[in-house]
C-alpha cells in the first residue's frame, strides 16, 4: 500500500524535482516524558515509517528514488525505548533505496537539493528544517561562478499528497471499516453500560478499552462524552460529569487503527427511555441524516448536503416549534445557527479531520 502511494506521488511529481518530506518529532508531556509518538501524516501515507526524526527524500528522475534518513540502531538506548529499525531496517523493511543517519542530513543537503528545478518541502511546520534548507538555498544561489544548481521555486508538498489522501485505496478503506467497526461495538458496549449515577469518564474507560481490546492504537481524537448540557459544548473533553436520569448522553469517539481514524458520534437516554420531546428531536435528527446520506452519490456537492440538512432541520424546528416563521425567512437570516452552527460532515482518512480542498475557485467540490 505505501510502495503503491509513493510511486503515485513520484509520478505527480516533476522528473527534475526532489521532496524533502520530514517526520514527526517527539513531543515533551512534561519535565523528561514524551506524549506517545505519533508520526507525521503525510510522511506515515508515504512510507508506513513509525520512528521519529526521520526525513524521506524522493526525487524521481535520480538512480536513487527514494531515500531515508532515520535514527541509526543504538543498544544502549533501545534498552530505553524499544527496537529501531535503523539505517539497515530502513532498506530492508521499508523499500527505501538507501538510507543514512539522521545526523547525516545536513552534509548531504546540498547533494540533494543541487539539479532540482524544483523542491517539494511544506514550510511553516518544523521551523529548525526550515531554516536549514532555506540556509542552505541561499548558500547555494551565492555560489554562482560554481556548477552548482539550487531549486529555483518551492512548492508545497501538500499539493500533492493531500490531493492523493482524498481518495482511498481499497486498502485503505478495509482499514477504515475496521476502525469504524471497532469504533461501533465500543459505542453500542457504552449504551448497554450506561445508568444514571455513572461519571461521564466511566463510560469514555469502557469505550477505549474496547478500542485496545480490538487492536487499536487508542481514540483517532480526544473523546468526548457529555451528560446533560454537557452535550451541548461541541468540543467538550472535560468528561467528569455525572449521568443523571431524565437526561440525554452524548458520546462522540472514534477508533484509530493502523494508523486510520473512525469518528461515531451518537446521543442516546441515560435511562434507557427517550421523553417525548426528546424523541421528537431525535426522530428530526435521524430523518435528516438518513435523507443526507441517500443523496450521496457521485457528482453531488458538500454545499448541496449542507443545504438540504438546514432545510430539513429548520423545516422540523417549525414543526416542534423551536424556531418560529417561515423556514426559507429563517434559512436566510440564518436563525437556525443558534441549534446548527456546525457543518454536516467532514473527510476522513489518516486524520479525522482528514486533508483535502473543499472548495475550488470558491465552488463547493463534488464528491
């Protein structure tokens, strides 16, 4: 799968260019203790590598297409934290076509930047690498009387990459449907737990639990669950409240496996019953999903399932009495916002909030 993804990229990219993509680094929790690593999106897309401080460079009209630069194996250290691949296990588990210390970049930056008419490198993430290239740019266009060839233009990797993660391979989409089925048992394991009385973070426990339990490597995102007017802070991650009967819960988790997210979200009674008024917006809700998702197809914009989930559900609140007048009135002067701010839906894919252009000269995408 990434053998496959790297060799569209390199096809995407000019012969006389090269791509400088870096890993992630490690991120400092706090004092001497790192946040579990987590690599880098578009690196990880690229080449299923998980170490940090790692740098890939791909330049496809060179005898060497693809090569890394990672951390080098060291006994000492590995005792710490774990086996590293090292310079060896990067050709040999990677595919990459040579590959040397990380340490080693900087000396052999020149070598590689020197023919390319063009670099593909994403400025403005690690500041530290910026800055080397753009030194050693700038260095390079100062050696004029020498035969010695900088890029004469950037580009943003992104460019591509992002516009390739848009579309799933069917390996990809097997690993989604995994980590949504993961994601799904959680969520229907929290509705059979669920009783008044019960802390929200007891049931965001069960949940990842469950998510480990299936082979996933945690929550794709923090995990939000919120009991009562908790449920109505979109982004709400506190999750310390306590369930109480009468009331509404909302969960809205998601599965990360092999490095692919799923994102559920789902609102359901602490007591197992819906009140009457509680059923009525909910039936609104479902009916307007359920119509959203039969429109999907080939062709049909974001802009045009965003605009018939407003009708439908400004269209309900009238009915329910939520919102008084009449629906296209209240559409246009978007009174419907203070219950639906938020957008419809989103992509999916590595990320959660996977990458990918919504709009193209201010026209909303087709799907």
């Amino acid at each position: 799968m990434f053998r496959s993804q790297l060799q569209e990229f390199m096809r995407r990219m000019d012969q006389k260019s090269v791509a400088i993509i870096p890993g992630a680094r490690e991120a400092t929790r706090s004092n001497d203790t790192q946040y579990r690593f987590r690599q880098d999106s578009d690196f990880y897309y690229l080449t299923g590598f998980e170490e940090p401080d790692s740098i890939a460079v791909i330049a496809p009209g060179r005898e060497h297409k693809y090569t890394l630069f990672v951390r080098p194996r060291d006994p000492e250290q590995e005792i710490w934290v774990g086996h590293r691949a090292g310079v060896e296990g990067a050709k040999s588990d990677f595919g990459a076509d040579e590959s040397f210390p990380i340490a080693e970049f900087p000396e052999k930056l020149e070598d590689i930047l020197d023919g390319a008419e063009k670099l593909y490198y994403r400025l403005g993430v690690n500041a530290d690498l910026d800055n080397t290239i753009i030194r050693q740019i700038a260095q390079m266009r100062a050696m004029n009387r020498k035969p010695i060839h900088p890029p004469r233009t950037i580009i943003d990797s992104a460019t591509i990459v992002h516009e390739m993660r848009v579309f799933k391979s069917p390996e990809e989409i097997e690993l989604m449907q995994k980590a949504a089925d993961i994601a799904a048992e959680a969520h229907v394991e929290a509705m059979k737990a669920v009783r008044p009385g019960m802390k929200e973070y007891e049931v965001e426990a069960l949940i990842e639990q469950i998510f480990r339990r299936h082979g996933a490597a945690g929550p794709s995102y923090t995990s939000i669950v919120g009991a009562g007017a908790n449920a109505t802070v979109l982004h709400y991650i506190n999750n310390d409240g306590e369930l109480k009967d009468g009331e509404l819960l909302l969960v809205d988790a998601g599965a990360e496996y092999k490095g692919y997210a799923s994102d559920i979200t789902r609102t359901f009674p602490i007591n197992g019953r819906y009140s009457k008024a509680q059923r009525e917006i909910y039936d609104l809700v479902l009916e307007t999903q359920m119509s959203c998702v039969e429109m999907v197809r080939p062709g049909v914009t974001h802009d045009e399932l965003k605009s018939h989930s407003v009708e439908m559900l400004t269209e309900g609140m009238v009915k329910l009495g939520l919102l008084k007048g009449k629906p296209a009135d209240l559409i246009k002067e978007e009174k419907y916002k203070q219950f639906y701010m938020h957008g419809l839906g989103h992509l999916l894919g590595i990320d959660v909030h996977d990458v990918g252009i919504y709009y193209y000269d201010k026209q909303s995408r087709a799907l």
